[in-house]
C-alpha cells in the first residue's frame, strides 16, 4: 500500500492509494485520512487472501470477490451475529455525556 498527498484545483484533498499494483486516487478529509488507509490496508489484505488461493484470476474478478466477502462480513455484524458498532459507538456517546456532566460538577466545587 502507498498513499501519496495532492490537492486538487478547487482545495480538495486526494490521496493516491495502491490495490494489488493499481493505483487509485481518492478524494479524502484530513480528518478521515487514518481511516481510509486503515480500509486500504484491510482491502489489500483480503484481495492478497483471494489472489493467493488461486481460485480467482483478474484484478477485477478479486475486486468483486473482496467485495462480496466484505459485504457479507458487514451484514453478518448489522444482523447481530457480531459485533453491533452502532449500538456501541451510541453507548460510548453516552457514557461521554455522563462524563462531562459529572467533571462539569467536579469543576464548579474548585
């Protein structure tokens, strides 16, 4: 994986990501930079798996392939037999609220 940094004419930031030996340049945030390598990474290492057993031959027949696998990946977590990232990142909010209202509290007694 290689990630160069450019600006395109109107300001936007692009970063050009490698996937199996093709480039792509994406439009990206600053701010969702990390994440995006970090789905670079994860997407490379699933079309590696899928090249490597042989079965699939052409970058955009392991494309497809990496990205039914995924897919799958995703909606087996939606239905509830893995992890639930949304019910966990509201219950996260939550706990932070009830942080912030208790350190407001600790702050007006000093």
């Amino acid at each position: 994986m290689s990630a160069n940094d450019r600006r395109a004419a109107d300001g936007a930031k692009t970063i050009e990501v490698s996937l199996l030996g093709r480039s792509y340049r994406v439009a990206c945030d600053e701010s969702e930079r990390e994440a995006l390598l970090q789905a670079v990474a994860y997407l490379e290492g699933k079309m590696g798996e899928i090249k490597k057993a042989g079965k699939v031959a052409g970058t955009e027949r392991i494309a497809v392939m990496t990205a039914l696998n995924v897919a799958h990946e995703l909606l087996s977590m939606r239905v509830g037999e893995g992890f639930d990232l949304g019910a966990a990142r509201r219950r996260i909010a939550g706990i932070e609220a009830m942080l912030e209202a208790a350190l407001a509290k600790q702050e007006k007694l000093f």
